[in-house]
C-alpha cells in the first residue's frame, strides 16, 4: 500500500517497474526456445485476435484470466505442461504489453522463469516466424 502523499503509479511506470523483474525477450529467441523445448509459449490474446491474425504454432493458448490457474504447477486446474516452478514460460500478448503483467503475475505464484515476448505477436510475425491460418469455426 503507497503512502498518503505518494501518488499511484501509472501503466507506464508499473510496467517499467516489473519489466526490470525479469529479461524480456525477442521473438527469434522465443521461437529456439521453444522449438528447442527449452520455453512454453502460452498465448494470452483474446480469441477474436486469434481469430484475425492466426496462432503461433505449438504455442498453449490460455486466456489471460485462467492464466495463474492453468500454469500454477500446484494447482488443481494446472495444464499438463505446468510441470514445475522451474518451467521457463514465454507470455505472447498482442503488443507486448498485457504480457509484460502476466509475467510478473507469474514470478508472484513462483514461475521466476517467466518472461514476455518483446513486441508480442505482431513483432512475432513481423519477425517472419511461423503462424498458423486462424483457427477454423
């Protein structure tokens, strides 16, 4: 809790502030690790962006607010690929944003290995990495 006279962050600090919690990556990067298995790519974007733009393929799709629940390796709700606290996970948001948060968010249940796409997908398919034709009805 912030003290009376302290004035509340705003998005532009707190993002700043959490992104120094960890290293971010680019989407070349993400796209070794996780062919190489060494990361999950978990996209967070809602479905009518998935929908527009397509997926990444092999990434675990998982809506921003199920997130903690399906990637908490303790938890009764978890994925299969949430094996343990040491999982390295790469959040893809839309821009890079809305990830950034989710990561954070993940550091707090104890993924300290948790990072986010720098640029999110559209960097990701600026980059020219593969993407999937958008899921079908």
């Amino acid at each position: 809790m912030s003290a009376p006279d302290e004035r509340p962050a705003g998005i532009d600090e707190l993002l700043e502030r959490v992104r120094r919690g960890y290293e971010r990556v680019g989407p070349h990067e993400a796209h070794a690790a996780a062919r190489t298995g060494q990361a999950l790519l978990v996209d967070i974007r809602y479905a009518a962006l998935r929908e527009r733009d397509g997926l990444i393929p092999g990434a675990v799709v998982v809506e921003r607010n199920e997130l903690e629940w399906r990637l908490d390796p303790r938890g009764s709700h978890r994925l299969p690929e949430a094996t343990g606290h040491d999982l390295r996970i790469v959040v893809v948001c839309n821009e890079g944003y809305a990830s950034s948060l989710a990561a954070a968010s993940l550091h707090q249940i104890g993924l300290r290995r948790a990072t986010d796409l720098i640029g999110g997908f559209q960097a990701w398919r600026s980059a020219g990495l593969p993407v999937s034709p958008r899921p079908g009805p």
